[in-house]
C-alpha cells in the first residue's frame, strides 16, 4: 500500500501562480519484505510507481507484486492509485490533502482519503498525517521525522527518517508501530538515482512476529 507519501512531496508542492512547473517521476524498487504500516504484507516484492505533478497538484501510481504469490499467506498483488494537492502556509509548512483507491487482484478494493502538515526545522522535517479509510472504515495517525546527513567522499547523503503510528481498526484488533529507515542515494546522472535502504519496523499485535529489518534497492528516474 503506498507510502504515502511523507516522503518525496516537496518537489510537487512549491510553485506560484505565475508559473506552474510540471514534474515527471518514475521508480522501480526491490524490497526483501513489503512492509505497510508496521505489518508484512509479503516477501520480496517489485514496487513500481509513477507520479506526475503539476502546479501545486500530484496524481500517480504505486504497485506491490510479490515475486512469488502465495495466496495460503494472503499475499497479492496490489494497484494504488492517487491523487493530491499541496498548499504553502508559509515559507517552511506545507499541508497535503489528497486520497487513494487501493485496488487488489483478489480482494476488495478500498478508498482512503488522507491530510497531512509537514514543516522545515532546521535539518529536519517533522510531518503529521491522518487517513480514513472509508471502505473498512479505518483510522490512521502516522507522525515522522526526517533529516539528511552529507556524506562528501561519496558525492551522496544518508537520509534518516523514523516513523510512529496507530491504526484504530473498526473490525480486528487496532494496534501501534513505529520504524525507521536509513537510505543512500547514488545520482547515475542528472535525470537517475540508484537508492539503497536498510529499514526496520515493529508493531504491538500479539499474534504478529512484528519486529524486523529489510532491505530495498530501487531507481528513480525524474524529469
């Protein structure tokens, strides 16, 4: 399910209405566990997305394919489809607004509006966002934090994010997470970037090993 999106939005959200840039963005990545929100959804996975933006407007789409379906773990294929809008309340806080159709090969689909604010702090960049999703009809806070190292002798950074949520589930068990990720990027040219990622994650349902790290390698091609 997608990664909402915390992630990769300040790009998409700057502009003025004088000029509306127009952005382009394509990734591909390999992940040793698809992970959505302190819970494993399967093994290795191929997640790949597009996303085009315009203005102060985002639409895109994201997609989880295991590379082995085992429908006796549930694990499925998924198509995510969203949209969005980002407005600046000032020079350094932004908010998002926005939802996605979760579309599954063998389940049923659902639809999760969503709002976030995020703001520049110094070296970090603290963000809020709540989710409903109005087919199960489940709530979801997810608070981050996330900042960047330079690392000069590789011409490349460690970006370091840390994530904490809770999920009030209407049918089944609600329950808290939290996480954190560590990713290198390697620019291969002007328009493409190699990313590397170590990530863990942990949740408190007592019926789930919830508590691991992973690995992702991906690319991201954007114009």
């Amino acid at each position: 399910m997608k990664k909402i999106l915390v992630l990769g939005l300040a790009s998409l959200l700057s502009g003025s209405a004088s000029y509306a840039p127009t952005t382009v963005s394509a990734d591909v990545t390999f992940a040793s566990e698809y992970v959505f929100r302190g819970v494993q959804l399967a093994d290795n996975a191929v997640h790949p997305s597009i996303e085009f933006g315009y203005d102060n407007f985002y639409l895109g789409y994201w997609g989880a394919f295991p590379v082995e379906n085992m429908s006796s773990k549930g694990w499925i294929n998924e198509y995510d489809f969203y949209a969005g809008w980002g407005y600046d309340l000032n020079e350094n806080t932004k908010i998002d607004l926005g939802a996605t159709y979760y579309y599954y090969t063998d389940a049923d689909s659902t639809f999760e509006p969503y709002v976030g604010i995020s703001s520049e702090m110094g070296v970090v960049t603290p963000s809020l966002y709540v989710y409903y999703d109005v087919d199960l009809k489940n709530i979801t806070v997810q608070g981050s934090l996330g900042g960047s190292i330079p690392l000069e002798s590789i011409k490349s950074s460690l970006d370091l994010s840390a994530t904490i949520g809770y999920v009030n589930v209407d049918e089944g068990d609600s329950y808290a997470w939290y996480g954190a990720s560590a990713v290198v990027p390697f620019n291969l040219n002007e328009h493409a970037t190699l990313n590397i990622g170590l990530h863990y994650y942990y949740n408190d349902l007592s019926d789930y090993d919830g508590d691991k790290f992973y690995f992702t390698v991906g690319a991201t091609v954007g114009f």
